[in-house]
C-alpha cells in the first residue's frame, strides 16, 4: 500500500494517517491542516457541533465544536456517544460464508482423556493459596533440574488468593484453579496448599470434581516436616506419567485459540485485528474454536457481534453480557466509556468505540455459537464470546481457563506479558516489530507495506501451527507465564 493513510470504509468522513502526514498534504483531495501523527485521524469533510464521526464505517464518537476538513480529529475534539445499558433487539444478518485455508492442515498435539487437545505436555503447580507461592517456585527450579526432557517444562503460576476472600471472590478464585488443574496443556498438576486456608484442598476437591489420580497430586505443607522433599517425590510421580504422553498429528480443529489485543494503537484495527479474525475465521471454518472476550471492549460495537448470534438464546446470553459488565461499571460508580488508555490515545484510538470496533475485528465474520461466564469452559465449537475484563493478564488467565491452548495476542505499543499457555504477540507496525524483537512473534505491519493479505495469512497460520506442534513464542523463551484472577468483594 503506497499511501501513507487509508480511508477504512466507504462510509467513514475520516482518514487514518498509516504514518505521519506532515502538514500540507493532500489525502483523497483534502489538504492536512496540522501534522497528523501516525495511526490518528483526520477529517475528510467540515464537520458541524455534534455530528458523528465515522470510522469502520460506524460512528465512533461525536464532535465538540465544528471542525474544518483537514483538521486532526481526537480526544481533544471528539467525545463518545456511549450510554449505560440499553435495550436490544434481534436482528440476525446471514451467516459469512468461511472459506477456511485452514482446512485440512495438522498440527502435533497431546490427546488427552477428556477428548480435548493440549499444545504443550507440562507439569503445573497450582498453588490453593498465595502463601506458598513461593515453595511452589523452589519446587519448580529443583524439579526442571531432573526434567531431563520428560516433559515441556515445570510452572507455578503465582496469585495473593485462596484465602481471606468470601461468598462470590472465593467461588471464582476456585473455579478458575479448577479450570488450570484441568487444562489439556497440564501433562499433570500438583496442586500445593498451606493447610489453614479457606480454600484447603479438602474443599478445593469439591469444587475440582473428579480427577485422574496418577496425574494429579495434593500437598498441603502445613502437614508435612520437610515440604520441599514430599513435592519433590510427587513431582518424580508426575514425571514418570507424563513422559509417556507423545505428540500425535491432529486436525487443526481441535485447536482452541484464544483471541487478545493490548497496547493497542490506531493501526491495530487495521492490520493486527483484522489479520487475527481472518484466522479466527478460516479456523472455525475448518471446525476449530476460538474465544473473544474483553467485554468492555465491545461497547460501542456490541451489536454487530449480537446480529452475528447463531440463534435468539445466544443473542439473549449476548444482551446479559454486554449490560450486566455495564451494570458492573455503574455500581462502582464508573462510567462505562472510561476506557482507552494513555498509551491507546497516544497511538490515535480516541473513544471506547474506536477502540472496540477495532477490538472486534479480532472475531472475523462467524456466527457467535455460544456465551459462556467467567470461569466457564468451551463446550462448543465455532466463536465463543466469554465474560471477561480487558484487562490483559485477566483476560489471558480466563480465556487459558476456558481452554484455550494458544493465545494471538495483538499489539500497537508492546508488551511481554504472557499467559500459562504460548501467548504469540502481533504487532500491529513494524517499528514495533523491529525495536521489540525480543516481545513480538509475528509483524502484522506488512499489511501496510506492500505484503498481501493471502501472504501474511498463511504465514501467521504456518507460525500459528508451528507454536501449537512445539515451537517456543516469546514469552516462553523469555519465561513470561502469569495468571491473575478476577476480584470484586471484600478480602479479611
């Protein structure tokens, strides 16, 4: 693409400047007013007080005071419409049809007894509580040195839970434990706890439900004299199972992948996002699943993805989504438009609709099979919205929770955070691919630059299966593994 701007839609009165347009310079027949920095906007007509401004071919806000064309339009001249919670109506549009190039591509997996797929054959520690934490992180560095390639790797994953919480906080910090103790990429799991704690193992058992007990084992180290040589022995038991767990060629529809955006800036809506719901589409064509969540992420933007419901239950599920995380805003007293960060404004995103009609590129144009809560798993195949926060290491910990076995995780501005499963970063520029070599996987800049799309899509789906068969993304190379668990009451 040799313009240095892109008009999105027909319908939009804005450009976005794909790098930045210094002053005086004509874009489709309008002169620029101001510098426009890259990833911002710029009117392509005069715009009187309180006409919309349309990007994506959607309004993304409003103006505050007329703007001439050519002029920089952002937080300083354009406000959001959004409102609290409204009332939806159906109004399904025919289902895309997926012409999937993923079809019949493989991948080598780890079948495991539950019928599900894991992409990594690892021992975790899940911890009942965060106070032993930290012998979970001595257990791991003394178990890896026995490794000896048996399996994928040893991890604990770090939290401050498992006690002093009530009612509602405890069931979810339980629930989402539960999902990792069951995670297809958990070869097998020891699952440590103090002793005292609310969440001891006795009742963390009852919320965990049956389990293989040749792969998952229980310590509570308030009960032992030395708790580091009693881990270790389980850990050796552990290891003596998983070793003979071999990967096997599998469909790419077993795949489960979930789909992330964070740090975004003014370019990811266009060649990150949209690259990632090609993918997202051609693997649900081809019979996988994946899981958009970021809730908050999708106002401004929610009926679009609520007219794509397979069915009226689905779009009900949609409606109570969308209001009751609107519901969750207003009883703390916040609003609910409260949303684009520092980093997102300085990269050219200016209302929350902005960012979430960019955000939902990431789901393509399949049906919306199912909506599940926080802490739910997929039972469904096909896109899958779950109830979760934008937040980014909350969101990666419930979507791994579901049972996602891979994570695409785009991002304009950067960040190495990763989840417990193969978190693989998609820039949305290629300065940012070049400056963070060490955070970013792929470069989904190339989009702006000349690269076909049919290019960049198979590349990102032979890197995509290339991580699932084995490969290391980044954050594994670089030891980037976090969880964080959902909290909204009181803590003793």
């Amino acid at each position: 693409m040799s313009d240095p701007w892109i008009k999105i839609s027909d319908l939009d009165n804005v450009a976005v400047a794909l790098k930045t347009i210094p002053k005086g310079t004509r874009v489709l027949g309008v002169s620029a007013q101001e510098e426009i920095p890259a990833g911002h906007k710029m009117a392509l007509k005069d715009l009187q007080t309180a006409d919309s401004v349309i990007k994506y071919g959607y309004p993304i806000g409003r103006v505050v005071r007329d703007v001439k064309r050519g002029e920089h339009l952002h937080t300083h001249n354009v406000k959001t419409l959004l409102s609290g919670t409204l009332e939806y109506s159906y109004d399904p549009v025919s289902p895309a049809v997926l012409h999937s190039t993923a079809r019949g591509k493989t991948f080598l997996g780890y079948p495991r007894a539950d019928g599900r797929t894991g992409t990594r054959n690892e021992i975790w520690i899940i911890n009942t509580v965060g106070c032993v934490n930290k012998t979970a992180e001595i257990l791991c560095r003394l178990a890896e040195k026995e490794n000896d390639r048996r399996c994928d790797g040893i991890f604990s994953f770090a939290h401050p839970f498992g006690c002093s919480q009530l009612g509602e906080d405890h069931e979810t910090t339980r629930t989402i434990l539960a999902d990792l103790v069951k995670h297809p990429n958990a070869g097998a799991v020891l699952v440590l706890g103090l002793g005292c704690e609310n969440n001891n193992i006795p009742s963390f058992k009852e919320a965990l439900g049956p389990y293989d007990k040749s792969r998952v084992k229980f310590l509570s180290t308030q009960d032992v004299d030395d708790e580091l040589e009693a881990g270790m022995d389980l850990i050796r038991q552990l290891l003596e199972e998983v070793k003979q767990d071999k990967r096997v060629e599998t469909p790419i529809s077993e795949l489960v992948v979930g789909l992330k955006c964070g740090g975004s800036d003014g370019l990811s809506g266009i060649t990150a996002n949209p690259l990632v719901g090609r993918f997202s589409d051609s693997i649900v064509g081809a019979g996988g699943t994946s899981i958009l969540t970021e809730v908050p992420e999708m106002f401004g933007a929610e009926t679009l993805l609520m007219n794509r419901c397979a069915d009226k239950v689905v779009f009900d599920k949609t409606v109570h989504l969308i209001n009751d995380f609107k519901d969750y805003f207003t009883s703390h007293n916040q609003g609910i438009y409260e949303n684009p960060s520092p980093g997102n404004k300085d990269g050219g995103i200016t209302t929350l609709e902005d960012k979430s009609l960019g955000c939902i590129q990431k789901g393509g144009r399949a049906a919306v099979r199912d909506v599940i809560p926080y802490g739910g798993r997929v039972k469904t195949k096909g896109l899958i919205l779950l109830n979760g926060p934008g937040n980014d290491i909350v969101s990666t910990t419930a979507m791994t929770a579901a049972g996602a076995t891979i994570i695409l995780f785009t991002t304009g501005r950067g960040t190495p955070l990763g989840a417990p499963v193969p978190t693989v970063k998609i820039a949305s520029n290629t300065d940012l691919a070049t400056r963070k070599k060490s955070w970013i996987d792929f470069n989904a800049g190339a989009a702006v630059e000349g690269k076909s799309p049919e290019d960049i899509d198979r590349e990102l789906t032979d890197l995509v299966l290339a991580i699932a068969s084995g490969d290391e993304a980044k954050n594994e190379k670089n030891g980037y593994r976090e969880i964080s668990i959902f909290k909204d009451g009181v803590i003793l």
